[in-house]
C-alpha cells in the first residue's frame, strides 16, 4: 500500500472516531464494534485541544488510521493509535509509529511510554520495534460511589480567579516535577476547563499553606468517563511522609465532587509499579475493570515506583 502520514484535519474526525470504534470493537470481538465505548469520546476533545498533536495515515486520498499525542511536560504519550481493521498487517501502525518517534524527539521528553494490550503479542512487538518495553501491568479501576458526605475539603479549578489559578497552576507543576523532573500536568487541567470536560481537584495540605494532591477530572457523556462516570484522567499527591493519607483524601474528595455531579462510579487508572497507591486503592474498595501493559521507552521506570502516589493510564 501507498500509505503517507500527514497531520490530522476537522475534516478527517468523522473518519477517525469511526476507525478508533471499529478497531477497538474488532480487537474485542464485540458484535457491533461501531459502538465501542458509547457516549464516550476519545477523538473529538483530543484534536480540539490540540490539534498539532494529532496524524492521519491515508492510502489513495482515504483515512486508513489515525494517532494522538500528549506532552506531560517531560512525558510524552500516543494513544490511541488505530488503524482500519480491514487493513492491519499492511504496515499503517509502523508509518505512524515513526510519526510519533520523531514528534518525540522534538519536544526532547525524558520519558516516553504508552498503554496496549497486554495479551498481544502483535502490538508489544510493533512498539518494541520503537524502543518501547513491557514493563508493568496498569488496571482501570473502579468503585460505586455513595452520596456525598459533605466532608471533604477541596477547591475546585472551575471556582477560581485568574489570580488564582496561575498560583495553583504553579503549585501543581512544582508538585508533579518532585515526583518525575519536569512532569507538568497543565495541559490536562487547561483542556478540562477550557472544554468544560469537569474540573481539577486541589487538596490542601492539612495546614491549608501548601498544595497535597491533584485531580483531573473528567465526567459525563462526550468525555473520557461517560455517562454516569467519574473518570480521574491524572492524579497525584506530594511526595511527604502522609503521601498515604493525602491520597485518601484525594480519593474521598473526588468521589465527593463525582456524587454531587450525579455520577454514579469513579474511574481511575493506576500502575502495578506505583505499589503503595495501587494497595490504598484496593483498601479503599476499587476493583480492576480492565488491564493493559505500560510500554516505557528505554525500560525507564519514569515515575512508576512503589512510593509515588501517582494515578494515570496513558490511554
């Protein structure tokens, strides 16, 4: 095939969203693969926000596959990366791969990673071709949530000033770059505000004088959580000796926020390398939905470690 990779267009995102469902219902062998993942979107809000991060593969004037790209500061991502189900084997995830490498090597990120299919052995092996290992398993997490309690106390990004958020914005990115130098979530919170997606959770320390934790919430239909759902796209606590006990907190305030939406669940995704985070979310009631495979370029542990309260699943 004459497959060339070009950056993504308004025009392409009919196609796009119709491949990402169709590719990812073939891979599940759903009866209906058009329908994979409902009212979620994965496509639409992703090219809003950033547009220059987002390719197209396309063989005679037709989309044949598609890949977005997120920069965490030092972290960079791609996902999904999907390709016609009718055309695979035909080389289009390699053109695209390539597209993502050299995106890569231009912003000079320390950490690369994705998340796939842990049971295939067809996409560990493409992106080992591109420098990505296999290390741990990461799980979607879930748990019905009650109620709001009224208990937990927290700021919303949305109910700030502009004053305000230029401080918090700093605050967040001073805590994230002590657990990974030059982590930097501020691309998720401004694409959550600006799209109205839902809104950043900002847990104090206990003395009200510093910043603990962090949320990135998203919720409802034509987001990234769905109908009914809550979904933590990033999460992170300060790195300190209460680690532990501000990401309870974290928890208890998200959840707090999802009930007086109206969700019904909260999502999060969460790393077997990140140890200590992903027992407190199993204390606390969660329980694996789903589970893929962290490919890290270079097999670098990046901020995956037993002590780091980070949440997260590079989807």
């Amino acid at each position: 095939m004459n497959v060339t990779v070009r950056p993504m267009l308004e025009g392409d995102l009919a196609d796009v969203d119709t491949i990402f469902r169709r590719a990812f219902g073939t891979q599940f062998r759903l009866p209906d693969p058009s329908v994979t993942f409902g009212d979620t979107d994965y496509v639409h809000n992703r090219f809003r926000f950033k547009p220059e991060n987002a390719f197209v593969a396309e063989s005679d004037g037709e989309v044949v596959g598609s890949v977005f790209l997120t920069q965490w500061g030092s972290v960079a991502f791609f996902g999904p990366l999907t390709v016609e189900p009718t055309l695979w084997q035909h080389g289009i995830g390699k053109k695209l791969m390539e597209s993502v490498v050299a995106r890569f090597a231009e912003w000079k990120v320390t950490h690369r990673c994705l998340f796939t299919f842990a049971e295939s052995a067809k996409h560990v092996g493409l992106y080992r071709r591109f420098g990505f290992w296999p290390r741990f398993l990461t799980c979607l997490l879930a748990r019905e949530i009650q109620p709001p309690k009224g208990t937990s106390s927290y700021r919303q990004w949305s109910k700030l000033t502009e004053a305000e958020r230029s401080a918090a914005g700093q605050a967040c990115r001073s805590l994230t770059d002590r657990l990974y130098p030059g982590l930097d979530a501020r691309n998720e919170i401004d694409m959550v505000q600006k799209l109205s997606l839902g809104d950043t959770i900002l847990l104090d320390d206990d003395a009200g004088s510093g910043l603990a934790g962090l949320a990135v919430c998203h919720f409802g239909a034509k987001t990234e959580a769905g109908s009914g759902c809550c979904y933590v796209k990033f999460g992170a606590v300060a790195k300190s000796a209460n680690s532990g006990r501000h990401f309870e907190r974290l928890i208890s305030a998200v959840e707090d926020f999802a009930a007086c939406k109206g969700a019904t669940r909260v999502v999060c995704g969460m790393n077997y390398g990140r140890e200590q985070a992903m027992a407190a979310l199993n204390e606390l009631g969660f329980r694996t939905e789903t589970q893929g495979v962290a490919m890290h370029g270079g097999n670098s542990p990046g901020y995956s470690l037993p002590d780091v309260f980070t949440i997260d699943d590079w989807r």
